[in-house]
C-alpha cells in the first residue's frame, strides 16, 4: 500500500477484485453453510410456486373439486419460503456487516504500520474517505447483491429442469432468447462498472476538500479565500452529479432494453403456448406455471445486475 490508486489509471474489468471480500468471508463458515443452505431452499420453494399453481388450475378446478388440498400445499410453499428467506437475509446481513468491520480493521491496522512518507503522499482526508465509502459499497455487495444473484443463478437452474419438465418446446424458444438478453446486461455493465469507480472517486475529492477547509479554517479565514474554497467546492460537487448523471442514464437505459427484451420474449413464447392450449396440446395450468417460471428468475435482472457489476470499483484491495 505505497500509494492510493490513481484515478486516471484503468480499473481491472474482472472478479478478482473481490477476492479480498471472500478471503474475509470464509473465516466465518458457519454462517457461509447457514446462508447457503437458507438460499437453496427458498430458492426451491420459490421455484415450486408455480407447479403449486399448475396443481390448482388442472386439478383443483378442473378435476376432483378438491381445491382445498391444492391450497394447503401452496401455503406450505409460502411459509417455509417465507422463513428460509429470513434466514438468508440474516445471516448474508451479517456476513456482510462482519466482512466489513474486519477489512476496515485490517486496512486500519496497515496503515499504522506505514512510514510518514506515505502520509506525505497520500492526503490523510482522502484515506479515511476511501476507508469508509469503499467499505460501504463492499457491505452493499456482500449483503444485499452477491446474496441476490446467486439467488437468482439457484433459481434459474430450477426453474430451466421445470420448463422442459412442463413444456420442452416452450422452453427450447425461451432459451433461444437469453443471449439476447445476457449480452447487453455484460456490454453495458462494463461500461456501469468504470462510471461507478469514476463516482466514487469524486465522492472522495469532495471528502478531501471538506477536510482540508475545515482543518485549516483560521488559514482560509486570514486570506480571506472563503469564496475560493467554495468556489473549489462547488466544482467537486458538480462534477460528483455529473458523473452520477451518466450513471443513471446508462442504468435505466440497460433496464429499459433488458426489461423489453426479457417480457417481449415472454410474450412471443405465451403466444405460442396459447395456440397449443387452444389445440389441446398442454393444459391451462401449464401454461400459467409456464409463466411464473419464467418471471421468477428474471425480475430482478434489471436490479441486480449492473449493480453486481458497479459495486465492483468498490471492492478494491489498495483501499
């Protein structure tokens, strides 16, 4: 940790900037079990919601009468969903709290350990900026979006061995569309990811100019450079809202596309899937199970995605 990285220089556009973030994850084992076992079966009884209601329609409407089973077997679903849920979040929560508190820790104690030159280099204010935002959007990752991708990739997996199982020719036309879909999520979450680090970098700027001011208050006073100072602020905060200006018209662009590419191929397949209805080929509740199959895993793209990808400029170990 000689110096702080320079903004001007390239991000790394891979994964390993977060194995840091595992490396301080895996000292807690218990709670990795806990929260995986938690996420795999909320994940498989969320998956079985939708055959639940396949059950519902075909036999609870459409064959003996007796819905109620039908019923009793879709509550069961919803609570043991409901309670491994809360069990994900709790112990992801607190992966993602404790990871946190150890790098800030560690980082902490690095910089004791440092020679005064390196202080001389690097501006005090904008150290403890970085130590604080970064780790910030470290918790984000390891609490809330790694939690909810693998939930997702879990999901997924079930949910494409349920489609074939319901209707294999469906399925074969909704898997044709996930390119479609997978690689403007990859093209314009690079382009996510580098805005996020340049945000984040300003957001340190407008850190290192408040704490420079305010330390040397009586010198700014006596030079009467208050107007200068603020005008130097004014600039740093600008320039953090026009960065995340074009965060945020690069991310709802990519909701946009995603969201009308993932419902337009949903569309397209139900269309078919109607026609095969009204031929008898598969059955009404197949085809509404069909649906929610497809939704289940997907709804949360728009979300998770390029925020996976831009909390990334946080997860860097010079912080």
């Amino acid at each position: 940790m000689d110096s702080l990285p320079d903004p001007k220089l390239p991000k790394a556009r891979s994964f390993g900037s977060l194995a840091m973030v595992w490396a301080h994850a895996r000292r807690y084992p218990a709670q990795l079990v806990g929260a995986g076992l938690a996420l795999v079966v909320a994940a498989a009884a969320t998956s079985g919601v939708p055959y639940a209601f396949k059950l519902i329609i075909d036999r609870g409407f459409g064959g003996s009468g007796d819905i109620a089973r039908w019923f009793e077997y879709l509550l069961v679903l919803v609570v043991v969903m409901a309670i491994a849920t809360a069990t994900r979040f709790y112990f992801v929560a607190w992966l993602g709290e404790r990871v946190v508190a150890d790098i800030r820790l560690a980082v902490h104690r690095n910089l004791l350990r440092l020679a005064p030159s390196f202080f001389e280099e690097n501006r005090p204010a904008e150290i403890a900026s970085r130590l604080t935002v970064d780790t910030t959007i470290i918790e984000q990752v390891v609490g809330t979006t790694v939690s909810i991708a693998l939930r997702n990739i879990v999901m997924a997996a079930a949910c494409i061995i349920i489609l074939f199982f319901l209707a294999p020719k469906l399925a074969g036309m909704m898997l044709l569309g996930i390119p479609f879909v997978v690689v403007p999520i990859t093209l314009l979450g690079r382009r996510v990811r580098a805005i996020s680090t340049r945000s984040q970098d300003r957001i340190a700027d407008v850190g290192t100019i408040t704490g420079e001011v305010l330390g040397a208050m009586k010198i700014v006073q006596a030079f009467n450079q208050q107007k200068r100072e603020s005008e130097r602020f004014t600039v740093a905060t600008e320039t953090v809202f026009d960065v995340a200006k074009r965060r945020i018209l690069l991310r709802a662009f990519m909701t946009a596309i995603v969201i009308a590419l993932i419902f337009s191929a949903i569309t397209l397949v139900i269309w078919q899937g109607a026609i095969d209805v009204a031929a008898g080929r598969i059955t009404g509740g197949t085809i509404a199970a069909f649906v929610l199959c497809c939704m289940s895993p997907r709804r949360r793209e728009p979300v998770w995605a390029p925020a996976f990808a831009g909390a990334q400029g946080g997860a860097k170990p010079e912080a």
